[in-house]
C-alpha cells in the first residue's frame, strides 16, 4: 500500500480534515459540546480562532471583539477571560467570569480559578485574600499573601507567612525564597526595619540567583543595615559565576572593594572572574590569561588553573596553543589528577584539526599510558576515525569490531557498523562492505546511518534493500471510532487547543477504560483530533515500541506511526515551509527533537518554544523578516514556527541545501560547522559525523535526519526520501553569523 494513501487513513482514523481551524462553522457546530452551553459558531467566529489556536493572543482578541462587542453567551465570556488573562487585562477577566461559574458547570473548576486569580489580580479582596491565604496549594498561599500586604492587613498576613514557612520548612529553595521576600515586603512596609534586613540579608547571601532576591543587596542599604563584608560580596560573585552572569559578578566584585571585613586574596578574586568568563562563555581568551596569572600567584592551585587556561584556549578556538599547554602540563604534573585528561584532549584536538598521522600517534600515546583509563574508549573510537579519515582501514577495523561488539543501544551499533562497513571498503572488500551496508539499512531503517549506508551502495555500484522493510501481512482490528468527550471538543471549539489537551488529559483514565484493551491506541486517536502535540507525544513515548518502526506502517500500526510523529499546526507549519522554501517534514524533525512539540517549554539556557530559539536569534530574524518585535512571544507558536523555519531555511542556504549541515548548525551554530568543514577537506559526510567535536550535536544530527526521512516517508514513500550524498559542499558567504 502506498504511503499517500497511508496517510489519509491516519485521516479517517482521527477527523477530517487534521486541523480544526479549516472546519467550515457547520462542521464545528456538529461536534459534540455540553448541551447548556452548544452555540452555532458562524463563520465570523472562524479567523479568531484559528488566530488564537495559533498563539497570537492579542491578533485573536482584536479580532473578537470587532465581531463580539459584548459577549452575549457563556462561551464566549469564557473564551474571551481566556485571552484577558493571557494580556493580564485583570479587570477584564473579573467582568467576565462574575457569575459565570454556574452557567458553565461543565468546566466550573477552571471558571472558578479564573475568577479567582483575577479577582487578586485587579484589586485586593480581603474574603478572597484570607481564603487562600489558608489554602493548601503553595501558589494560592502566596496570592493571598499578597493580597493581604496590598490591603496593609499586616497581622492575618505576618500569621500566613509563619505558617507557610513552618509548613515548607523541608521544600525547594526557590519556595523558602519566595516566602522570605514576601516577609521582607511585609516587614518592611508594616515598620519592622529589623525583621526585614534579616529576611533581605538571608536573600542576599542564601538566595542569590533567584529572581526574588534581586536588589536585596540594595534593599539593606536603604534600610540602614550593616553592609555585606568583602567575604559575602566574593560569596555572591561566586554564587553568580555558577551561573555564568557576567555581569553581576563584575558588579560584586566593584563593590567588594569598598566593602568592611578583612581583606580577600587578590588571587581568589582573579580566579573567580576567570571563572565568570569561562562560564558566561563571553571571553575565553580574558578567562585564559586570568587562569594563566592564578597559576602564576597560587601553586596550590597551579595544575587546576593550567587545565582551564589551555581548555578556554581551545574554546576560543586557539587549539594549537591549547595542545602545547596540554602537553606541557602533562609532562611538568605526570601524576596529577589532570594529566590524564589534557594527554586526551591533547590528541582530540589534533584530531579536530585533521592532523590524523600526529592524532593516531597521540591517542596512541593515551591508550599506551591509560588501557583502562576515563576516557579510553572514546580515544580508541576516535583513533578509529582517524585512521579511516588517513585511508587505514585496516587499522579500523579490528577497533570498529571491537566497538560494534561493545556497543550499548541498537543506535550506537548501526553507527559503529557503518563505520566497519567504509573499513572494509577501503580495505577493498567490497561483498562484506556491501553486506555490512545493507544490514545497517535493515537493521535501522530510515536513520542517518541507513541513509549514509545507502549512499555507499551506490558508491559500490550494489543493490541495496528497501529502505524500510514492508509491513507484516497482518489482519487490522476494526478501526476505533473514538470521539472527544464534550468538554474537550467545546474547548477546542472555541479555539483552546492547550485547555482541551489538558481536559483530555484528566480523562486519560476513563477513555483508557471504555475502550480496552485498545486503550492506548485510543489515546492517541483522540490527542490526534487536536492541533497540538505536547500530550500526544509523551503518550506514544510509553505506548510505541520501537520494533513496531522496523516495518512499513499497516492497517494495524497506523496508529503507532501517527501517534510518535504527530504534525501539529499544520497551517501554520505549512505556510511558513512554503513562504521560506522548505520541506516541512524537517520542520517537523526539528520540532520533534528540539521541544518534543511543547509550546512553552525553555531549555536550561533560554531556548524557547517548539523549535526552541534563542531569544537573541529570534530577534535578529524577526529583525530582517519585519516581525513588530513589540508583539513578539516566542512562546506564542504562530511567531516561533515562523522564526524558527525562516533560521532553518537561511541555514540551508548558506550549505548549499545540504540538510545534514544545516541541522548541525541549528544546534552548535554556523560558526562552528564552519570551524569543523575547515579541517574535513575530502572528508565524506559519514566520517564528517562521526568527528562532529559535541556529543550532542552529534547525536541531535543523527536523530533529526531520522525524523526528517520518517516523516518525508510517511508523506511520500521511499520517492520522498532524496538520496544522500556523502560529498560535503561548500560554504556560502550567507550564513547567519547570529
């Protein structure tokens, strides 16, 4: 069966068609809703919906109140408080959900929070304040908190915050925090200049990075308390460091030197804003030179400080200094805790540079010195690579054996098998080559390594299998009619994607029930009638085995395929593939590995949304895109797929359209792809992989190439999947250099 036609089966087996925003008002207004509220929705209400399905809250909300004035239905006040709390328009949300939790029964608990938080929100409500105030959430403690120090009710809150501290003795930090700033506030403005420079001091040295406690430092000068001693200013700027805040630690560090206390050593200081710069990843060459002077003052610490001079070096991309640094470490620390680790790096790095004879010699060097050591696997891996980057292979292939045999995840083994496989084709062998290709492609079909392995066949002038296998000859089950449970079509309906998912979600249980022992695929079908993806996701994370992807998708596992590689937003995922000339199927890939299609998710390094951008990237593609950077929210994922897949498709560009490249530099950035083709002249594209210096841009590279052929096959068969080509291309002068 031809995949295209697969594809409209996932269709019929979900709704039609995928997104709710192309139904026309009839079919809307024909899902199923709670009786009390069912509205025909007219085809005036279509745009803001589909605007608000797609993140754009404030185009959403202009365009509703053109058409609706005055809300006149429980549905639309609902719909509408949604998108006030979405402004924080507060005044707004409390006109519209007075009264209206016993209108919508249906969905009262989330009326009722609406109310609540707006009320708090818009102006202080002393019954409301003392409710939650006693309540037994954490986030409700807090709100009422507040809203009795705005009322100036100073001994209902001072009880409130005791017993909270009390109750969250044992909790996180970032609650104890919370709960010492509201007892800061309060002490403060009730008087208690005492009590609030204890509560501001514990800030300021207990808490230091967290939100709450910015300015606390300040906060106890203006309070007239004792100033913080040089020791608790080089505290602070070390609590900074950690996390690579530049700018605070230089900031502390000006302000220790006029501080009380007895002095701090100079080199303490040094190493600490060596750090500061190592960390904030701004300067390595500065952090280099500052580590070199701490090795100069402080032989304690000598060793530790070369270390991290050479390896700034080599993060500023100074490597031949790096490696003199390395290796002069080594020889002048034999038996301290980092010779091992320079020696290694020492060889890494030639071999990043393409010195392949000088990196076999020094791993060589390595594995001689430390058979067993951190990191002799790696070493002996690499050498491997070198070798067949040097046209040895046979000195690859007796380790690529090893590595095969030793290989922890079916993933890792496809790698070290393709690998053998060029091995044994320089060796000239060409059947076992051929042979060890074609199990690569059977064993992982449509990975990167079954792609690379494909274009080696053809090198070899040899057949090659079907890129995947086809589907077992078995009977499907009778297909499942699953329909949403009213609420959940009502909220989708009203273009709240993200509130249905959540509804659904506590539903899981019961729709696992009425349709088992099919409940998972159930599931899925139902997340599959939303236009969002997060929940869906996660759910095919437990419920598809991978062996069930080894085939080509059937009767019985269409299912398991639509379910672990979802499209949400399609519109607009398709509009902006179309506007910016690019295969949405890599959209998509991308999406599935950078944010596991979650909207609002932020990476530990401020990555956000569902192609997780930076912020500083999204604002210099909107910059040349003329995007009103005012309206910008990159959680919002009508400017986030748009941003995100014009970066993509500038990337492209800038290789030549060459894929692999492209997703390598979403990850690691141009720059450094750049950095990596400078020293792989005549490297094919498997070994230019297997030399990619991150072990995550390594793994992200071959884990998107995978989405990206799973989801061109799924659209369009094997005649979607374009042949790889193992020839890297050049480099254009276009490359974004953001």
């Amino acid at each position: 069966m031809k995949v295209a036609t697969l594809t409209l089966l996932f269709c019929a087996a979900c709704k039609s068609p995928q997104n709710p925003a192309l139904e026309q008002p009839d079919a809307v207004a024909s899902r199923q809703a709670p009786a009390a509220t069912l509205r025909e929705l007219d085809s005036r209400d279509v745009q803001w919906r589909q605007v608000l399905r797609d993140g754009d809250v404030e185009a959403a909300a202009e365009r509703f109140d053109a058409v609706h004035p005055k809300p006149d239905t429980p549905a639309l006040r609902f719909v509408r408080a949604r998108m006030a709390e979405q402004l924080g328009d507060w005044t707004k949300v409390v006109a519209l959900t007075s009264g209206l939790a016993e209108q919508l029964p249906e969905v009262r608990q989330r009326v009722e929070e609406l109310d609540t938080r707006g009320r708090l929100r818009a102006g202080a409500d002393l019954e409301l304040a003392t409710r939650l105030a006693g309540s037994k959430r954490f986030e409700e403690v807090t709100l009422g908190i507040e809203g009795l120090i705005t009322l100036r009710r100073f001994d209902e809150a001072n009880g409130a915050v005791e017993r909270a501290l009390s109750k969250y003795a044992d909790a996180s930090s970032s609650r104890k925090a919370r709960l010492r700033a509201l007892r800061a506030q309060l002490r403060e403005q009730s008087g208690d200049r005492a009590g609030a420079q204890i509560d501001f001091r514990w800030l300021a040295l207990e808490a230091t990075t967290q939100a709450v406690a910015s300015g606390a430092d300040d906060k106890l000068t203006e309070l007239g308390a004792p100033a913080l001693t040089k020791a608790e200013r080089l505290a602070r700027a070390e609590a900074f460091t950690a996390k690579g805040r530049l700018d605070d630690v230089q900031r502390e560090l000006r302000l220790l030197e006029a501080a009380p206390g007895a002095p701090v050593a100079p080199v303490s200081i040094t190493r600490t804003l060596a750090w500061a710069y190592y960390k904030s990843r701004k300067d390595y060459v500065r952090a280099s030179e500052l580590f070199t002077e701490c090795a100069r003052e402080d032989a304690s610490h000598r060793t530790q400080d070369q270390f991290y001079a050479a390896r700034a070096l080599s993060r500023a991309q100074r490597d031949p200094e790096a490696i003199v640094l390395y290796e002069k470490l080594a020889r002048r620390s034999p038996t301290s805790g980092f010779a091992e680790e320079a020696i290694f790096l020492a060889a890494r790095l030639r071999y990043y540079l393409g010195q392949w004879d000088a990196s076999v010699k020094a791993y060589g060097r390595y594995l001689s010195k430390y058979r067993r050591g951190r990191f002799a696997a790696r070493a002996a891996e690499e050498r491997a690579i070198a070798n067949l980057a040097r046209g040895r292979g046979d000195l690859a292939q007796p380790e690529l054996e090893r590595q095969v045999d030793k290989a922890t995840s079916d993933r890792q083994k496809a790698a070290m098998l393709q690998l053998l496989g060029v091995a044994l084709q320089l060796r000239g062998q060409k059947e076992r080559a051929a042979e060890t290709f074609r199990s690569v492609v059977q064993s992982r079909p449509l990975s990167l390594s079954a792609l690379m392995a494909m274009a080696r066949l053809r090198q070899l002038e040899a057949p090659g299998p079907p890129l995947i296998a086809p589907s077992d000859a078995e009977a499907a089950a009778p297909r499942l009619d699953v329909a949403l449970p009213p609420t959940v079509a009502w909220l989708s309906n009203l273009g709240l994607e993200f509130d249905a998912e959540a509804e659904l979600q506590k539903r899981e249980a019961q729709l696992r029930a009425e349709h088992a022992p099919r409940g998972g695929e159930a599931l899925c079908i139902a997340y599959s009638q939303l236009d969002v993806a997060t929940r869906r996701y996660r759910h095919a994370q437990k419920v598809v085995r991978e062996r069930a992807l080894l085939r080509a998708p059937s009767p019985a596992t269409e299912w398991l395929w639509d379910c672990i590689y979802p499209r949400p937003h399609a519109s607009l995922v398709g509009a902006a593939a179309s506007k910016h000339h690019i295969d949405p199927s890599l959209v998509y890939a991308v999406m599935r590995q950078e944010s596991a299609f979650a909207p609002r998710v932020v990476s530990p390094v401020g990555a956000v949304g569902l192609m997780q951008l930076m912020p500083a990237t999204a604002r210099n593609a909107a910059s040349e895109l003329d995007i009103d950077l005012a309206r910008l929210r990159l959680d919002a994922p009508v400017f986030n797929v748009e941003l995100g897949s014009y970066y993509l498709s500038r990337l492209l560009r800038a290789f030549d359209g060459y894929a692999p490249l492209a997703v390598a530099s979403y990850n690691a950035g141009p720059g450094a792809v750049k950095r990596w083709l400078a020293t792989a002249k005549g490297l094919p594209l498997d070994l230019f992989v297997a030399r990619i210096p991150y072990s995550e841009t390594r793994e992200y590279v071959r884990r998107v190439m995978g989405n990206w052929a799973r989801y061109a096959y799924l659209e369009a068969g094997e005649e979607g999947i374009a042949p790889l080509s193992l020839e890297l291309p050049g480099i254009s002068a276009s490359a974004p250099d953001y």
